[in-house]
C-alpha cells in the first residue's frame, strides 16, 4: 500500500479492508433481512454519498430481481412526502447516521408507521437507534471527505440486494456465494492497484488543476461513482463539477466543453460503445477528455482498471476518481483533508 501524509489519502487506502470486514461482519444480516423484506416494495433515502449508494442499489434490485425500487433526497422527502403504504419498507442510509434530512425522514417515518431498516456505519447513531432493523458498515473512523464509508456503504448495499435476489428464486444459493466471493474478488483488486492508479492520477491532475470546471459523465450503476468523484472533486480540489448521466448530457450541457473544461467518461458495461464516442466527441470540442475503463481505448487518454463486471465496476471507478479528486487539491497546493465551509456531519439543514 502507498505512504502518504494526508488523511485523506490514508483513508481512502483502507476501502478495500473496509468492503471486506463489511461482507465478512454482515452477511448473514443482510440475509436475515432479505427474508424480512421479501417481495416488499424499497423505497431508498439518503443524502450525498448515500444517496448515491441509493442509486446504486435501485440499479442492482432491478438488474438482480426485476423489480423497480423508489430512490429519494431525503432532504426533498422530508418536506414534499410520498405515500409510503404499509406493505412498503424504507431503506435509509447515512454513513454518520446523523445527518440531519435522513434522521428526520426516519422519524416522520416512524411516525407513519413505516417500516425503517438503517444502513450506517455508527451503532450509537440516531439512524442506528430510530431504526427497525440494522446494518452496519464496518469502515471504521472516519474524518475527511467520504471515501472508505461510500465503499463500505456500496459494499452493504450490493450483499442486500444479492441476498433480495436469492430470497426471490431470481438467482440460486451457489449464485448468491458467487456474487459475494466476486466483490471480495474486487476489493483485492483495489489493494493491489491502488498505488498505480495514483501515479497515473497524479499525471492527470496537472491538467485538471487548470480547468475552471470538470464535468463526470456515466450510466446505469456506474452513474454513483461519477456523482461520488464530481461531490470530491468540488469537497477537496475546490474545482466546480457535476456528475451527471451520459444520455442526459447530449440534452444541453454539451454547450460548455472548451480546453477550461475537464471531462471524465466511465466506459465498460452495456453502453461501452456509446461511453467511448461521446469521449471522442468530447475531445473533439477541446475539453480535456479522460476514460476511466476496463481497458485501455484508442486516441484517447485513459485509466484502466480492468473489472468487466458491470455491477461491481463502480468500486474501482469511485477509488480512481477519489485519487484524482486527492491529487488535483494537492496540484493546486490545497490541503484535502480541511473543509473549509461544510463539516464533516451535516446536522442542520
């Protein structure tokens, strides 16, 4: 594992150990709640990272069971709420557990009645005590921006919704332990390509530290970690960015590209072909364009990271991004690890 001085970087070293006591601690939980949620209806709430999370687990539910799950801003929900019926449960996530939209979402919840499973990385959390049921990340502390509880979050959320598939016949048990040995598969991945990864984001961040913004572009469940590396890249390298679908990028946004404009592209999966034309496009217009794939591709700057699996390659992406958010702030002689405005906890709205 690499040496460095910042926090922030330590941190985001301990992700793969984070995924792996994760899976280890709470497999069995995420199956006693599968058998608990059934064929009930999910509704996802979160705010930031976890929000993202959420996204990813509505990707997963639907490529996994077929079925469709409701994502919310809990921020939006607990002012502007849905009809949740009785059949439905809520999943909640905050990595703190303390964030102050998704506790009072979970309280207005409970007030309804609503069934309430918390994911969250504190067991003496607010989330943790207003909650039904609990699952837990094991990330250990954490005090810069959202690196190592964003994965651990990920990591709990995919063992669920692997367990939701299983308990609904969509897939077998020895599919089931495929699916959880193939995550484990990808967090020793991270640990042993860590440190190459950083050398060639460390390259990349000379040109992003002169760009007045940066833009991060994706689909399906590798959408969260473009999200996840655009909220870094404004939290640590004070860069403004937006993470946002691929598709919807066409519909607008595509008049800002210039040379003061960075674009990320996170290729592979079933839009590999569309990921890389809209790459060329972008270089095409002069933004400092960047793939982030499982393979190297041609005429156009590259990271690779290899994983094929499109429902696990969000991990290595989110570190890939992380590592360039953490060498763009040093690039630009920031320290990653001071906020400067935002604590680490938001407790109020």
């Amino acid at each position: 594992m690499p040496k460095d001085e910042n926090l922030l970087f330590r941190e985001l070293s301990e992700q793969a150990e984070a995924i792996r006591r994760t899976v280890s601690k709470e497999k069995d939980e995420a199956d006693r709640v599968a058998r608990l949620l059934g064929r009930r209806r999910i509704h996802f709430l979160g705010m930031g990272s976890s929000y993202f999370a959420s996204l990813y687990g509505s990707y997963l539910l639907a490529n996994l069971t077929h079925a469709t799950a409701v994502t919310h801003l809990a921020s939006e929900f607990v002012h502007f709420p849905s009809a949740i019926g009785a059949e439905e449960v809520c999943l909640a996530l905050s990595q703190s557990g303390e964030s102050i939209e998704t506790v009072n979402t979970v309280r207005l919840l409970r007030r309804k009645r609503n069934l309430v499973i918390g994911v969250t990385n504190d067991p003496r959390s607010t989330l943790a005590k207003l909650s039904d049921h609990v699952l837990l990340t094991h990330a250990g502390s954490e005090k810069a921006s959202s690196t190592k509880t964003f994965a651990a979050t990920l990591a709990m959320v995919y063992c669920l919704m692997v367990a939701l598939a299983a308990r609904s016949k969509q897939i077998g048990e020895m599919k089931k332990e495929l699916l959880v040995n193939e995550l484990m598969r990808v967090s020793r991945a991270i640990d042993t390509r860590l440190a190459g990864w950083n050398h060639e984001a460390k390259a990349q961040s000379i040109k992003f530290a002169k760009c007045r913004a940066s833009l991060v572009l994706a689909r399906g469940p590798n959408l969260p970690a473009a999200l996840q590396g655009a909220l870094l890249l404004k939290e640590v390298a004070k860069i403004p960015a937006e993470g946002m679908s691929s598709g919807e990028f066409s519909h607008g946004p595509v008049e800002i590209l210039s040379r003061q404009i960075s674009t990320v592209v996170l290729g592979g999966g079933r839009t590999s072909k569309l990921q890389h034309q809209l790459a060329l496009r972008s270089c095409a217009l002069h933004s400092n364009t960047l793939m982030i794939t499982p393979s190297a591709v041609g005429k156009l700057e590259s990271i690779c990271h290899g994983e094929t699996d499109e429902n696990l390659a969000v991990f290595p992406c989110a570190a890939i991004l992380e590592l360039l958010a953490y060498q763009t702030a040093l690039k630009r002689k920031l320290d990653p690890d001071q906020f400067r405005v935002i604590h680490k906890v938001t407790i109020r709205e």
